[in-house]
C-alpha cells in the first residue's frame, strides 16, 4: 500500500476545455458522415476539371503531365526476350511511338524540377492492335520512407 496521497484531475464542466472540444467533436462526425462512397465517387470529367484548377487551367494543354516530347521510332526487343514473354508484341520488331513527360499541369515547369513525376510511355503497334506501357518515375525513394516511419531505424526484424 502507498503512502502517497493520490491527486485526481478534473477538467472543468465548462470553460474553454468544453468550448474547444465541441466544435472538434462536431467536425470530426461531420466528416465522418462524408467519406466518399460508390454513389458520391468523383466521375472523369470532375477529376479533369480539378486537375485543371490546381495547375491554373492553361489553355490547350493535358489536364496532367502537360509537358512532353513525342517520339516514334521502332521497338526492338532484346535477342533472349521470348524466354520471357510469349506476347506477340514483344517477339519481333514493330513501329513505335513513345512520350517522354514531366507530371503536371504546368507546362512551363522546368526540365530541372526536383519534386515532379517523370513519365514516359511507349505504344508498340503490333499486328491487330497495340500495346500501351507507361512508367513514372517518382522522386522519392520507398527506402528513405520506411526508414523515416520506422520507430527504431537501423533495427529490421524479418519475421
């Protein structure tokens, strides 16, 4: 048994404890009434023209990824690719177009801009139809991040 007195402390009934937790109260159910659901889910057209008022709608240009440079030319797979892949579109040589780009919807960012997506995608025209890759490039590493978000970095456990 202690022989310490026990302190209880009580927030007050009213003040400003009451007065600032109410309107937090208020919000947080407020919000969680509006999550997004099936029926509230952003169709393509809102989501354009809300990537169109991030990037100040210039005229005339992708709503993202606005800067790019086209380019076309053949797609020739490597000798030993059919060891791989069996898709038609990756067994022989076909034309090609390809985009390099830089994510976006300013397309006066410049080439040098640290904190943007690259992208670059490649259509190979096969026979019948078409083969769509594209690859981004995002400026982060996923290393950087589990390590920042680890509570004791340089300790991995493998289970």
């Amino acid at each position: 048994m202690s022989t310490h007195p026990r302190h209880h402390i009580q927030a007050p009934a009213s003040g400003w404890v009451r007065n600032a937790a109410m309107p937090l109260l208020s919000a947080a159910l407020l919000s969680a009434s509006a999550l997004p659901t099936p029926a509230t889910a952003a169709d393509p057209q809102s989501l354009v023209e809300a990537l169109k008022t991030v990037a100040g709608n210039p005229p005339g240009v992708r709503a993202t990824f606005a800067k790019g440079q086209c380019v076309r030319g053949t797609y020739t797979p490597a000798d030993d690719v059919g060891q791989v892949k069996r898709s038609v579109s990756f067994t022989r040589s076909w034309p090609a177009i390809g985009r390099f780009s830089v994510g976006g919807g300013n397309p006066s960012v410049p080439d040098t801009a640290k904190n943007v997506l690259r992208g670059f995608s490649i259509n190979i025209l096969s026979d019948g139809g078409a083969t769509h890759l594209l690859f981004e490039n995002a400026p982060v590493h996923f290393a950087n991040a589990g390590v920042s978000a680890c509570p004791r970095p340089g300790v991995i456990a493998i289970a």
